[in-house]
C-alpha cells in the first residue's frame, strides 16, 4: 500500500471538492425534471455524506486467511438489497444485513467495491463513511459490533461493469438490459456483503426499475407495486430501503419488484436480470421440492431472438424436465429450489452461470438449433450446478473443481442416460472425450493442480479453465469407473445429504467415496486417499503403451509401460483394455490396474485368446494418454472406414492422428 500513498492523498484532498451533495447530482443526472414525487428524504440530507472510496481503482481481494477468520466469527446473515435500475452510468442501492456475530474482532470488514456510499449505521448508529470505507472494504468497528444479531445499514451509488464482472449494462437499438455475473468475487460490486462461498445467506431482492421492463432473480417476485400507487411506501419502510436511491432518477414512477426471501446460499450466486425480455413458462408438479409445490420452469429472451425461441420452445422445455428428474432421481434429492429460470443475455461474459433459479447465458444459445449437441450440453451443465455448487458449495475458490467438474461431467453423464435424451445418447462420451483431447495439448502449459494452491481471489479467475472443468470431470469419471456405477451414484448421494446447504472439501467427498468402495467391494482395486493425492493435488499426465507377448493361440504376457508427465510423476490408473479379432470382433477387459510405475505387469491377461490388435483405455474412463502398438496402428489405420461407430472406435481414430513414441510388441511363434 506504500505504492499508493501519494495517490490517496491527493485523492483524498480532492474527494471532498467532487463530493457534491447527493441532491444536486440527483437533479443534474435525473431524465426528467417533472416529477410529484415526495421529496422529504431531500430535506433530510445532513443523514447523507455521500465519500468515495479513494482506492476504488486498486485491487483488494481477500485472502484465504482472512476469509477463514471471518468465517470463525460470524455465523447466520440476511441480505435485504434494494437496487435501482436506470438509464445512464451509475445505479443506486441500500441494503440491510442482520448478522449473527459469534465473536467480535477489530478485523472483521463488510467487503464493497463500489464508487460511493453515502450512510452506514451498524446497529442504529450512524457513522461516517469517510472514517470506514476504504480499498473496498467497510470496516466495522469493534465498539458497534454485539454477540448475537447486528443490524447494518448501507446506502450506495455504483458504475455498471465495463468487463462483466459486476452489474453489466448493455445497450441496444431497441432498449437497455441489465445482468450480474458475480462468480468468483464480484458480488460485493453490487451490494455490500461478506463475499466468500462459505458464509451463506439468504437474501430478499427488492429491485426499482422503468415499468415496462421485466426483472428476474433468484426467486419468484412475491409483489408488485408502482411509486405513488397502493403500498408503495408502506413496503420502501417495511423492509428498511432508503427512499433516496430512487429520487429523481426516473422519467416516470418506477416499478417496485420484490422477490421472496431466497434459500441459503453464497454470495456469487445470487443474481437479477432486467429489460424488456419475454417470458415463456411451464409448471411441472414433479420431483416436489416441498409438499404441494411443484417446479417453475421458465425461459426469457428478447424480441430480437423470439422467432428461433417460438420454433424450439417445446423441445427447450422437454429436455429441461428431463434433466430435473434425471438429476432428482439420480442424486435421491429433488430440485432443491423454488423454480428453474433461463434467461438468454446480450454480451454475457462466458457461456453459462448457475445462478440459483436464475440460470444466465449468452444470448446465442438461444440461436442455436435445439438439436445442437453443445447448446444442450451447456443446459444441462448449468442445471447440474443446483446440485454441484449451488447446493452444496466448496469451501473456498481452490476447490472450485467440486462445482465444475463435477457439472461437466454430470452435464454429458444426463445426456448419455437420461430417459427422453435419446437422441443425443451416442454423441454424449465422444464429445466428453473431444474436451480432453483439447485438454491433453494444452496441460503441460497450465501451472495448477486440480485441487487449486489459491491464497487470495486475486488469482480466483485463473482456475476457471480446462484443469478446473474438463480435468476436474476426467478425473471423476476415473472414479466413477473404479467404484461402479452404483458405487458412484450412492457416495454422491451419501454426500449430498451429509452436507446440505453446507460447503465441503475434497476430503468429504474423498470419505465417501471410500465407503463406498468398502460398500460395493471395489477397494482392492486402489487405495483412494493415496489416488486423490495423486490426481488433484499434482499437475501433468502420463502416457500408457501395451507390452504384448503372444503366440499362436494365447497371450504369454501382458504389460503396461508408463511414461512419466512431464514432472517425472506416475500415477495410478485403472482402465479398460479392448482386445480385436476377426471382423472385429472385440474383448473387453474391466478392471486393469496400471500402477504409479515405469512397469506393470497385467496378470489377469495371460491366457486370453491371442488378439490382432490392442486398445488401452477403451471406454475412455482414465484420465491418460495412450500410444498404439505398432501392428496396432497398422491394423487400424487399414481398416479405420469399416470401424462400426462406437466409443472405443472413435478413440481408436483419434489415436491415430497423434504422434508415436517408440514402444515394444513381441510376436512369439
């Protein structure tokens, strides 16, 4: 902070000069100067002392250690957030969180990164921003904090996202459109909060926007009113909002939207959407999430793209339901929330965001065709994510591999076995495989491991990458091999239900997985805390090459060499060998261990009928590259056109286009 020492002087001296009340700004940034809106807030301006965090430019974060000592005091927390939405560069909001407080310390900050605030109280008394608010953060005093339930108050003015991350304005011919993206910490852009995945809470959205737009969020909107009609003000005192927020910023009266108080959940998954979009809808009464509730499922996109949505909304809603009841059932947990909203964006900054019931995503999946492989496939990864990190979260941004890679494997898992899915079964694990394949050129230049070595948020975006999503899932489809498909099925079940609403560390997942491998008999095959050192905790990825030695009728012996990564590591696999013969005709053998050597020998292949040609790692369960024997790769790259389709074909194929090391393949006569 010594670099910054000049600037924050210098800001601070001309802070106050810029510091214009917040009345006369409302008055030269307002549409419209005709207005019978009730000005008494106005007069009672010495409440307001509008101060700009003079390091809003620099970058805060919070640290691992920080986050960990926070997460020791403060326990349950409600969010009230009022949020006005206008035309222009800034919006407004005030909020109000009530706080269990377990333990009272001199270091405990609500984290923003906002341009202003104007009033803070904690516990209703008022305190100077100027004397708080700094580097994106709004320290609270010890001498206000009380064990037990804390009231704090913040009023605030902010700018829209130039990057995405934050409160994102889009502006079109036809009209103006609003989103959050908050993933991995950027909630505290827009409203005031204590911003890290393990302290969860729950939170009521009352958003102010022009009457004519439409605004989604997290949970279903519980009531409607217009300023200056029925209980518009009864509702602005009831729930504790600053009436200033919204005056004189409107041309017209504006909409109050106010939603239900959400579920528990963290911070960087709330959202709200606002603009002029159209609503579709479908109630199902299946997969109860309570008794007597059925699941909203609805889809909103704009005018612009209405036409393609009009001619695929049937079969938009059709795979949706299929996915709520295949994950349902699949994971013994019904659809943990109120409804299931889609909502297709302009300018989105990635492909999806799993907001809870408030599902965002770029605007051209709602462009694509519905018979597009990867437009369902981000669907359902998204929806998967209710589950996978909406429901039960990681602890912190290292382990942010339990949310996405998990929902990139169980997205393409949906595909391949949900009932109603059919017709996009077969493309399911070859398109899983063609991630990988990407992946495998690109490992060796990433830096980090699956389970991330992530200090502080500052590098919280750089894990959102293929080591993170498709290595992440490549990995636990190697487990969900080792243990069986029951066997995986029922540890993800016993580990939902262990951790509802809660947030984890691999070592819960890791502890199920091992009872169910005691379970279903599967724990001779590897010893599973010694296997997830290996695969989540360092990076690169081996190369596996058949050793074959056969005669006339028989295998005599079968080996496995393994080549190190490119750190000199060996790990343990265990995959699948496809043996071929005539016509091809093919062998499967389940269960083969490749230990975390340059050698291993493969006894259980001894004596099976001698094949043309071998396979490793058919099926595709491993995480590892694999090289062709030479008679091998002769033999298929001769007969690759009269391959009949299927998965371990296709990998064959893909074999075929990579380079070849040198490797050993005894004909004994």
């Amino acid at each position: 902070f010594i670099f910054f020492c000049f600037f924050f002087s210098s800001r601070r001296r001309h802070t106050r000069q810029r510091s214009v009340s917040w009345a006369r700004r409302c008055v030269q940034e307002t549409v419209s100067t005709q207005s019978t809106w009730d000005t008494k807030e106005f007069k009672e301006l010495r409440m307001y002392e509008p101060y700009e965090d003079p390091l809003f430019d620099t970058y805060a974060g919070l640290t691992k250690d920080e986050a960990a000592f926070r997460k020791s005091c403060i326990g349950k927390i409600d969010y009230t957030i009022g949020i006005a939405l206008m035309k222009g560069t800034r919006f407004r909001g005030s909020v109000v969180i009530f706080v269990e407080l377990m333990k009272a310390s001199e270091d405990l900050f609500i984290d923003y990164h906002g341009k202003q605030v104007s009033y803070v109280s904690f516990n209703g008394t008022k305190k100077s921003p100027a004397g708080i608010f700094l580097q994106q953060r709004i320290r609270w005093p010890i001498e206000d904090q009380i064990k037990g339930k804390n009231r704090i108050e913040v009023v605030y003015e902010n700018i829209f996202a130039a990057d995405g991350q934050g409160l994102h304005h889009t502006i079109t011919e036809e009209d103006d459109y609003f989103h959050t993206q908050f993933e991995a910490f950027h909630a505290h852009k827009v409203f005031p909060c204590f911003d890290q995945p393990d302290i969860k809470g729950t939170y009521q959205f009352i958003v102010f926007a022009p009457v004519e737009w439409n605004v989604i969020s997290n949970e279903l909107t519980e009531t409607l009113a217009r300023e200056g009609e029925g209980y518009f003000d009864y509702y602005i005192t009831h729930y504790g909002i600053h009436k200033i927020i919204i005056e004189k910023q409107y041309s017209s009266p504006p909409m109050m939207h106010i939603f239900r108080k959400t579920d528990l959940f963290s911070t960087y998954l709330t959202a709200f959407v606002a603009g002029h979009y159209i609503k579709m809808e479908v109630d199902i009464p299946v997969m109860f999430r309570k008794e007597g509730a059925g699941t909203l499922i609805r889809a909103f996109f704009r005018p612009e793209t209405a036409e393609k949505m009009y001619a695929s909304i049937n079969k938009f809603f059709k795979n949706t339901i299929c996915a709520l009841k295949f994950f349902s059932e699949y994971l013994d947990i019904p659809y943990p929330f109120s409804k299931f909203d889609q909502v297709f964006v302009p300018n989105f900054r990635y492909g999806g965001m799993e907001n809870v019931g408030c599902v965002v995503l770029a605007e051209h999946f709602a462009l694509s065709s519905t018979q597009n492989y990867s437009t369902l496939y981000i669907l359902m990864h998204e929806l998967s994510h209710h589950w996978f990190g909406d429901l039960v979260t990681m602890k912190w941004w290292d382990n942010l591999w339990l949310n996405e890679g998990f929902a990139t494997l169980m997205g393409h898992l949906c595909i391949a076995m949900a009932p109603g899915l059919e017709e996009f079964k077969d493309q399911a694990w070859a398109s899983f495989n063609r991630e990988k394949i990407r992946l495998y050129a690109r490992e060796a230049s990433i830096d980090h491991t699956v389970s991330a070595e992530l200090t502080s948020t500052y590098n919280s975006e750089r894990i959102i990458d293929c080591i993170t999503y498709e290595k992440g899932g490549s990995v636990m489809k190697q487990m969900m091999y080792i243990l069986g498909n029951d066997g995986f099925r029922d540890a993800l079940r016993t580990y939902f239900k262990a951790h509802l609403y809660g947030n984890t560390i691999p070592l819960d997942l890791i502890a199920c997985f091992i009872h169910s491998a005691e379970k279903y008999k599967r724990s001779h095959l590897v010893d599973i805390s010694l296997w997830a050192a290996q695969w989540l905790y360092t990076n690169g990825c081996n190369t596996l090459i058949p050793l074959c030695e056969i005669n006339a009728d028989s295998i005599i012996r079968f080996s496995i060499e393994q080549k190190p990564d490119e750190c000199g590591l060996f790990r343990t696999h265990v995959i699948c060998v496809a043996l071929f013969y005539d016509e091809f005709a093919c062998k499967y053998v389940d269960d083969v261990v490749v230990l975390p050597q340059k050698v291993t020998e493969i006894s259980q292949m001894a004596g099976l009928k001698a094949p043309l040609a071998v396979f490793l790692n058919a099926n595709d369960h491993a995480h590892v590259k694999v090289e062709l024997d030479p008679i091998s790769q002769e033999i298929f790259d001769s007969t690759a056109s009269l391959m009949p389709e299927s998965l371990t074909t296709t990998l064959i194929k893909n074999s075929l286009h990579r380079g070849f090391g040198l490797f050993q393949y005894n004909l004994l006569i």
